[in-house]
C-alpha cells in the first residue's frame, strides 16, 4: 500500500510539472488566402493614414496583366474586432497610442498568426512608420500565406514522380494537377480551372547562361521565346505560326532571391500569344544548381480571361517554393 501511495504521489507531481510547462492552447487561425483585418479607428482609415495603409497592402502585384491588390482588406474598428474576429490569420493594427512603433508580433490570438502593429504619437508619426514597416509587416504576412497555403496542400498530393525522376527534385503538388506533356528536357503540369488553366512547366539549361548582368534580361525573354516556340503551341490557326512568348511591349520584372537553399533568379512578367491575342500571367525561378552544373528553371503561368489572377499566381508561386532537391548529378543522369 506504501508503494501505491508514493507511486500516486509521484505522478500528481509529475503531471502538476507538466501542466505549468503547457502553453496556453490558441485556436487555429481562419481566413482566405491574401485577405487581411486592418484594425483601425474610421476616422483613421477615412484619412491620410488610411491611404498609406491602402498604398501599402493593397498595392498592384508586379506582374499581372491588370491591377490586384497584394492583400484583400477587410477593415474594422477596434469594438468589432472581438471572438472569432481576433483568430484572423494576417492581422494589422494602426492606432495613436503613447508607443511609437512598427513590428509584427506571432500568434497573439490563434496560431499560426501575424499581427502587426503601426503604432504613433500623432497621425504623422502613423504615416512615418506605415512607411518605414510596412515592407517587413508585408514579408511576414506573405510568408505566412505561403505556409497556409503549402499545408493546405497536404490535404491531397499527386502522386506523379516525372520531376523526379528527370530533374531530381521534388514539389509538393496538390492533386489536381496532372501531366499534360513530357519531353527530354521539358515537363507541364496543368490544371484546369473555370475558363482556362494553370501550369507549371520546368526544364533545364547550361550551367554558363545567365552569367551577363548588362544582357540578362534579354537572355532571359530569348530563353522563354525559344522554349515556348520549341514546347508551347498556341491554338491551331490555318496559315499561321503560334506558340507562347514573352510579351513584347513591356520588360519583365527580374529579382535575386533563394529557392531550396539556393541562389535564384525570379522572373515576373506577361506572355503572350504570337500571331494570336491570347495573354496571362507568369513567375519563372532559374535556379543556379551549381552541384549538377545546370541552371533548372521552373514556371509557373495562369491562361483566366476576364478572371482575377491573383490567387492563382499565389498558388503556382506557393507550389514552386516548396521545390526540394533530392538527388544528385550522377542520379539525375541515370533516370534519363
């Protein structure tokens, strides 16, 4: 009986330790992809401040053939942000307040969640750090919406291996995309949506390309042209020639960044239909594979007339980021 009691003892003490090491449980946050809670007074939001706000999250994407806004805002003061309100996943709060501050705060009502917080002494100082935060508040928020969406995927995957198998990498890619065409060097990926599709194309080119500053751009619309000319058709006129390029009349946009570990170039643009009128949205990542001494480009473009483009541009880019590389140059070859 002595042995029974000091064994009960024990594990009330156990389970009381444990009990003070829980975190305080948080709900899990809700809201569509890109749509974000601005928390502020109408008097605010129906001034100066509430402009910079709107400038600022609710900028046009680059890249898209008409003007969308970065983030969907739903606007609400301060009274009506209360129970499943605060579970919002990307939240922002602008206010006057003795505190002069801009930054972002994690999970403060659900997980996951971003809040960030414009706070001044006067509608001036709001407006000063709306300028001098808003573009790391965005990156978080952004980042957060990849995540979202990248799990939202798991919830049913392709089980297609063709990106593995020929390139040696792996995208977590929703089921609903399907194999649409697979040569020697070229794989798409499609999906059809209401009035169009979105796909995903990838290939591979020369370690060396790329490697001029001053001719980068135009290297990277001859690249797109020629493999659009050589894999792409356009619809079947008689007499005429179609096949995707790069939209003439305006340059794409060009940024350095990083895909699995690795030096990236993102390309963000419109193509366009030679000799026919036909025009969508594109994000390309040419990724520098200096392992397997090959530049692997990645693509992702949406065919939606008269349809906002947006969220699927987010999700082709969401499915691109989770691009992991899971064999080597030598493996690569032997699947060939």
């Amino acid at each position: 009986m002595r042995n029974i009691a000091l064994l009960l003892m024990t594990a009330i003490i156990l389970l009381g330790c444990n009990s003070g090491n829980k975190k305080p449980y948080k709900p899990s946050s809700i809201g569509a992809i890109n749509s974000l809670a601005v928390v502020m007074d109408n008097n605010l939001w129906e001034g100066e401040v509430g402009d910079k706000v709107r400038e600022h999250f609710a900028a046009p994407i680059l890249g898209l053939h008409w003007e969308e806004p970065l983030f969907t805002i739903e606007h609400m003061p301060k009274q009506v942000f209360t129970g499943m309100t605060r579970h919002r996943r990307s939240v922002l709060f602008v206010g006057l307040d003795t505190a002069d501050m801009a930054q972002v705060k994690v999970d403060v009502y659900a997980t996951p969640q971003r809040v960030g917080v414009i706070q001044g002494k006067t509608e001036q100082e709001l407006l000063e750090n709306l300028d001098k935060g808003a573009k790391q508040i965005i990156a978080s928020f952004k980042d957060t919406e990849v995540k979202e969406a990248q799990k939202r995927f798991l919830r049913s995957l392709s089980k297609e291996k063709v990106m593995e198998d020929k390139f040696g990498v792996k995208l977590r890619l929703p089921s609903v995309y399907t194999m649409g065409k697979e040569e020697d060097n070229f794989v798409w990926i499609d999906r059809q949506i209401p009035k169009g599709s979105m796909n995903l194309i990838a290939y591979e080119m020369p370690a060396s390309s790329f490697t001029n500053d001053s001719t980068l751009v135009s290297d990277i619309v001859k690249m797109r042209d020629s493999i659009g000319q050589k894999y792409i058709p356009g619809p079947d006129i008689p007499g005429k020639t179609t096949y995707m390029v790069t939209e003439k009349a305006f340059a794409p946009y060009v940024f350095t960044t990083q895909l699995a570990g690795k030096n990236a170039i993102e390309v963000r643009g419109i193509w366009e239909i030679h000799n026919y009128p036909m025009a969508g949205p594109f994000v390309t990542y040419i990724i520098d594979d200096v392992e397997n001494k090959r530049k692997l480009v990645l693509e992702g473009f949406t065919f939606a007339p008269a349809t906002s483009k947006r969220d699927y541009m987010f999700e082709l880019e969401a499915i691109l980021r989770t691009t992991s590389f899971i064999k080597s140059e030598q493996e690569v070859t032997m699947a060939r």
